[in-house]
C-alpha cells in the first residue's frame, strides 16, 4: 500500500518501475510485485549528477554508465544497488533503455520523459533482485525550473543469525529513498529549505523503516548549510573533508570545492547508512574531456540486527 502525506499544492503523482523482459524484447511495468521471504540485508547506494547542459551529453552518458558498470560495479552486479541520476538529458534515454549492462541487471522509473518540462531530469535504477512496490514523484515547491523528487520503496532483511541460538528474524524491512535535484544557483536559496522540509514529509510517514534522500542540493549558501538538520535529516558524511566536495574539481572553476551532492537520510537504529565515498574524482571520457562537472557518492545501507 502506497503511504504518503498529501499536499493538494504538488499532489504525487503514482508512478511504476519497469524491468526489461528478454522473451518480449520489451519493458514491462512491475506491477504490485510480491515481496518474498527473504531479501539482501544491504545496499550500495550511489547518486551522480551527470551534467545535462554541457557539450556531448550522448558520449558523456554512454561513458558514465561504462563507468559505474567497470570501475564501481561490475557486469553482473552482485551486491544489490541503486543508483541515482542527477541532470539525465532526454536525449540520452533511449540509450538508456537501449543499454544492455541496464536492462540485464535494473529496474528503472520513470520509463519515460514525458513528465519533464525541461530538457533533463532524474532517474533511479534498482538492482532487478530487490522488490520495488512503491513509485511515485511530486513537483517542488518554489521550484521555476521544475524540480521533481521521485521516491521508491524497496524491501531488505535482517542479516541472517551469528549463532545457532540466535534467532532469525524474518521481518521485512521497507526503506523509502528519494532522488532528488533541488532548486538550483543561489537564486534558489529561498526555495532550497522548503524543498527539504517538502521531501521529508514524503518520508516521514508510518510503516516505514528507514527514509534516505539523496541527490543534487544545490549547497552553496550559508541556509543550505542549516537546512537538512531543520527538516529532520542526520548527514551521512558526518565530518565533510575535503574529499567530500562533489564540485569545482571538473574542470577547476573560480568558486571554491563544494558539496553540492549528498546523501541524508532520517536517523533511526534500524538501518545504518556510511559514509560515502566520492567516486568519478577527475573521470574523463576516451576523448579526453570530464564525463561531468559533478563527482558522484557511493555508500552502503546496512540493516542492524535486533531492530
């Protein structure tokens, strides 16, 4: 059952994901899908903004996607992932969906662009292994260049017992995470907090176990700063270093290094979220130049025990 806070401003509009079906040569909607008994009790989460609005968007995509699948991941990807897309241009989805390293080994939302007013947006792929039943998106508040937030639910276990005594537990968990690309340049510092606080409450509703938001944040004012902890959110990246700095790098611009990328997530003794680790510091294409201007975060989502 889909859960949410309803906002008659920016009403949520339900989506599905799609998986690949070899035997129809088709993507098919994952319609209400059976959560099953047991599911991995951890995810690696990665979020990349891939720079829609620079030169070369088709090889930029192409090589960022041969990136994560040869430097991150692998071919066949064994520990269940998702992967959040910042800036996707529309003209790169039907290599998306063309892509034979995504449709062997992802689900993905949205299976279209049809809903963006501008000509990029976000998308999230999940590992085909992990049960999703829940899609849907919502327009910003504020926002003029439309912003979106698009949420899924997806399903992990408990890590199984260290001891024969020990009990298993075979309680679903259900973690709701949201990609997300807030209101951009500092024109857009009003907007930003209100944002936040509006994906909170996405996310901060019953039955579920454990919320993250990730993406693009836009932090480069003093209020971004304040902003995730006023809407409930802890930082993953507890103590930012400089290897946190997901921006200013590709190529080196006037303004100083910044955080512009980040993964939140709401504090719980359910599930622990780690650090991230920056991953496309400095990554060029064959030709040379940078796959995007936006180094990307990877960090795994871990259930504890006895929660």
């Amino acid at each position: 059952m889909i859960t949410f806070v309803e906002d008659s401003s920016t009403p949520p509009k339900i989506l599905s994901a799609y998986r690949f079906i070899d035997s129809q040569q088709k993507w098919v909607s994952v319609d209400s899908p059976s959560v099953p008994d047991f599911t991995a009790s951890e995810l690696k989460l990665i979020t990349w903004n891939l720079d829609a609005r620079s030169y070369l968007v088709k090889q930029r995509f192409t090589q960022a996607m041969r990136f994560l699948q040869n430097k991150v991941l692998g071919d066949t990807i064994r520990t269940p992932c998702c992967i959040l897309l910042q800036e996707v241009h529309k003209d790169v989805f039907p290599a998306l969906l063309q892509s034979g390293w995504i449709r062997q080994n992802f689900v993905l939302a949205p299976i279209s662009t049809d809903d963006w007013i501008t000509p990029y947006g976000i998308v999230t792929l999940i590992s085909k292994t992990m049960p999703v039943t829940t899609v849907f998106a919502v327009e910003l508040h504020m926002t003029t260049v439309g912003r979106q937030a698009l949420f899924l639910d997806i399903h992990l276990s408990a890590p199984p017992p260290e001891t024969q005594e020990e009990q298993p537990d075979k309680r679903i968990r259900t973690i709701r995470i949201a990609n997300t690309h807030l209101e951009p340049d500092p024109s857009g510092s009003r907007a930003r907090p209100k944002q936040l606080k509006q994906i909170a409450r996405m996310l901060n509703v019953p039955n579920l176990d454990a919320c993250i938001c990730a993406g693009s944040m836009w932090s480069v004012q003093n209020s971004d700063a304040t902003a995730p902890f006023e809407a409930g959110f802890s930082d993953a990246c507890k103590s930012p270093k400089r290897d946190s700095m997901t921006w200013g790098y590709q190529p080196p611009t006037e303004q100083p290094p910044a955080r512009l990328d980040k993964i939140l997530y709401f504090p719980t003794e359910r599930v622990e979220v780690g650090y991230p680790a920056r991953i496309a510091h400095r990554a060029r294409m064959l030709s040379g130049g940078y796959i995007s201007d936006h180094c990307g975060l990877s960090t795994m989502v871990k259930i504890l025990r006895k929660h």
